[in-house]
C-alpha cells in the first residue's frame, strides 16, 4: 500500500525551513551530492495513485511547511 505524500523540491525545503527557523539554520547546510544515495532516489516510483490509503483515511500534508510544523510539534524532542 503506498501511502499519500508530498512532493516538492530540495529548494522548496529550504525556503520552508528558512521560513520556520530562519537564515542561520539554512546557513548550515552544506550541499554534498551522492552518487550512490542519487542513484537510490532516481529509482523510486513516481505519481502512484495512493487510493487505498486514502479511503483508508490516511492524509498528506499540504506543504513542507506543514510537515516542519508537525514535526516540531510532534517529534521534536527539546
């Protein structure tokens, strides 16, 4: 069963995470390319229909934002 997602991109990540913690934490990241984990990623299936899941009830988030959000509320642990 695939589950919903959310699909955007490494940049659309970062623009969310500058939103929620702002330049200095953007500042750390440190772009190092992987041959071996690119290779993995370009392997992973695209545009599958999750309907199963959904009438299941399962949901996916709307936006990077929104899955920031839920993991500082939820799995942060500060």
């Amino acid at each position: 069963m695939n589950l919903p997602g959310f699909s955007c991109t490494v940049a659309e990540q970062i623009e969310a995470l500058r939103r929620e913690a702002g330049q200095k934490v953007v500042d750390l990241i440190k772009p190092q390319p992987d041959e071996t984990i690119m290779q993995i990623v370009d392997g992973w299936p695209r545009d599958f229909a999750p309907d199963r899941a959904i009438a299941l009830g399962f949901k996916a988030e709307q936006s990077f934002d929104e899955i920031i959000g839920v993991y500082l509320e939820e799995d942060l642990r500060v």
